[in-house]
C-alpha cells in the first residue's frame, strides 16, 4: 500500500486567491502517492455584468445537467437536469456572455442525443429570448446513422438548421464526423457548405473543430495539411462572407489563429476557440484581435467577465491581470485526451453548487481521475472561481473517499 504524506505548501506555481488563513482545508493528491494540503482561499470580487460587451463579442460553450436520478449510461438517451442545465445558462447571461449552445461542450457525440439537442436548443433560445441575451446553437449531421454521400450529408445538416433556425437562434455550422468520413476532396466541403449557407436565413458561424477535441475529425476541410486545409476553409468564408458572421476555429494554435483572422474578409469575425490562448488572442495585437466562443468561459466567467469589462475600458494591465490566473486552470481542463474537458467543467459546476450532483450524461464523469480533479480545486481555488469556498471543501472530501484518495 502505497503511503501518503502531507505538506502545507501553496499551489504550485499560484498563491490562493483569497490569502486566507482560515479557510476550509483540503487534501489534494499527487500522483506519486501523497497529498497536498491547502487552505481555500476566499472567492473573488466578481461584479454581474448587465447587457453584452462593446469591445469583444463573446459566447460561453455551456455544458449540459444529468439528472442524477436518469439512466446516462452510455449509449442510453440523455437524461437531462432542465432546471440546473438552464439555471447554469442565467449564470453565464449574468456576467454579460452570450451562450453557444449544444456544442462539443454540452457532450454532442459524447452522450447528448438528437431528441436531447432539440429540446435543449429550443429552451435554451426561449430563456435567451426572455432575457434579450444572445443565443447561437450548433447544427451538425449527428442525428443521422451512415451517410455515403455528400448530398446526404448536406440533406442531414439542413435538417438540423432549420431546427435551429426554428426555434430563433443563430445558427454554427458545427464541423461533421460523417462529412470528414465521405468527403473525397475540397471540393466537396466547397459544395455542402456553399449550399448549406446559399440556404440559411442569418449569417451563421462556421466552427472548425480540431481533431484534438475530436479524432474523426482529423483531416477536415480536404487534407491533413493545415495550410492546404485553411485555404479551402478560406476560400469557402470568402465567396460567402454575406452569409458568414464569424469563424470559430479550435485548432490551439496561436499562430495559426492570428494568421487566419488577417486573412478573413472584412466583417467576418474570428471567434477564437483556443482555450490553451485565449487571453493574448481576445486582447489583440493592436490591428487584429479575436472575438471568443469557448468552452472554458463556461468555467471561468466570473473573472473573464472582469477582464472584458476592464478591456471595454481600454485598461490592459487590469485585463491582463484578470484574465492570467484563468489561463493555467484552462489549460489544465483541457489537456490531452482534449475531449475529456467537460469533465473538468462539469466537475467544477459541482464543487460551485450549480448541479446536484457529479454525474454526466454517458457516464463521462469517469473521464478525469482523481489526481486531475484535484489539481482543478487547487486551480480554481488560485483563479478565485470557488465561490462558496466551504462548499466546494465539503464536496471534493466526500469524492475524494469515494475515490479513494482519503481526501
């Protein structure tokens, strides 16, 4: 059996945000058998933020609520938590995001099924509605089985667009695994999608996923070749920029991002999807900057809030220096396997009280282990993102025994 010891020293390479000496004491693991010790530190001054931001647009990729009385086994039908799943939605209109619904974030492909995505968009778009806060949902093809052709593909995501369409959201064009599995060349990308935005009522967002966040993906746009890749997905946004209101692109390349957004036509924004760089990409250059649409806004709007708010007011160093403590617990979320992200965001709605419990939909909170969800306290805790400090102690010790970890 393996022993354990116990320091008292800080986060590694944070302080807590709060510098309290008081606070709920946690016990974290590490990977070579010990734990770590730390006192939470008290949450940050966030401050709501009525109405949208002047100098960036910015979405949040919200996740999804199990109901923790429902079947989510994998492969069973999403069994969803409406109240939580929307309450966690008010959340993130509260602090001034718009909400990107039924991404890769709310599981798509990974546990959300066709029937759950409808009644997700169409709620999620009611309450947007209702609160005149902006809404913009994914259309894709995965309600379809095996499709062979690209006119099949191009049939399925027309189904899914006028869903959305419906039900008065925006629409993303969500990158599709059955598109990467028939399409022969760019040319045939060039054909679904010009029809596809030929048809649709709005100018859309196009979202170019990784295959980091998804390996069936891999090769998208025509070829394994980024370079190649981005010239078909350029030319595409080009003869269509009318229809196109912006770009979302998650490929966690800095560089390739900054040299995609020169390249775009003017009035086609670029909604970076780059969760490992976010800050640097939203802030600019001082001729180009990047708007956002990211998954790991859902985890740390309250001081990404802040950090806009201060950019509206043309205040860098305030930006800087409340966007940096967010960027390590993203990064961490995100690491590889890159898919297995939403556990982490689950995981910390969990610890801030907004889901009952731990669980999601297709199981997948068992895709992170013990020693990655305890490194998500200690980073949380440094960004100053656990708003009930006590809370989330209490929560984490009764996971941590059920884990095994003693915590």
């Amino acid at each position: 059996m393996t022993s354990s010891t116990t320091t008292l020293a800080e986060p590694d390479g944070a302080l807590s945000a709060g510098e309290r000496t008081d606070g709920p004491l946690v016990r974290l693991p590490r990977r070579d058998g010990s734990l770590h010790a730390l006192r939470l530190g008290a949450p940050g001054a966030w401050v709501d933020h009525p109405g949208r931001y002047a100098s960036r647009e910015v979405f949040a990729a919200a996740h999804v609520v199990a109901d923790p009385f429902g079947d989510n086994t994998p492969g069973a039908p999403a069994a969803i938590d409406w109240d939580a799943t929307l309450a966690f939605r008010h959340e993130l209109f509260r602090y001034g995001f718009g909400v990107a619904e039924a991404m890769d974030t709310a599981q798509r492909n990974m546990g959300l099924d066709w029937a759950g995505t409808q009644e997700l968009v169409r709620r999620s778009a009611a309450q947007a509605r209702s609160v005149g806060a902006r809404i913009a949902s994914g259309a894709g093809t995965d309600h379809r089985g095996v499709l062979t052709t690209p006119d099949e593909v191009l049939e399925a995501y027309l189904e899914q667009v006028a869903h959305v369409e419906d039900c008065g959201s925006q629409v993303i064009v969500m990158a599709s695994r059955q598109m990467a599995a028939v399409a022969r060349d760019a040319a045939d990308y060039a054909h679904v999608y010009g029809r596809i935005l030929e048809q649709v009522s709005e100018p859309v967002v196009l979202h170019w996923l990784g295959e980091a966040f998804d390996p069936l993906l891999a090769g998208y746009w025509g070829s394994g070749d980024v370079d190649e890749a981005t010239a078909t997905f350029l030319a595409v946004v080009r003869e269509h920029a009318a229809k196109i209101d912006g770009v979302k692109v998650s490929l966690l390349s800095a560089e390739h991002e900054r040299g995609l957004r020169a390249a775009l036509p003017e009035g086609v924004r670029l909604y970076t999807g780059d969760d490992f760089n976010y800050p640097e990409l939203i802030r600019g250059d001082g001729t180009h900057h990047s708007d956002a649409l990211l998954g790991a806004f859902a985890a740390v709007a309250p001081a990404a809030s802040a950090a806009l708010t201060a950019l509206d007011a043309g205040d860098l160093a305030t930006y800087d220096a409340a966007m940096a403590p967010t960027l390590p617990l993203s990064r961490h979320l995100f690491e590889a396997p890159t898919f297995h992200y939403k556990t982490g965001i689950a995981f910390l709605a969990w610890l801030n009280g907004h889901q009952r419990g731990f669980t999601m939909l297709a199981g997948l909170q068992a895709g992170r282990d013990a020693v990655h969800l305890g490194r998500v306290v200690e980073l949380a805790d440094a960004a100053g993102l656990l708003r009930d400090p006590e809370l989330a102690a209490a929560r984490w010790t009764e996971l941590a025994g059920v884990l095994g970890v003693e915590g």
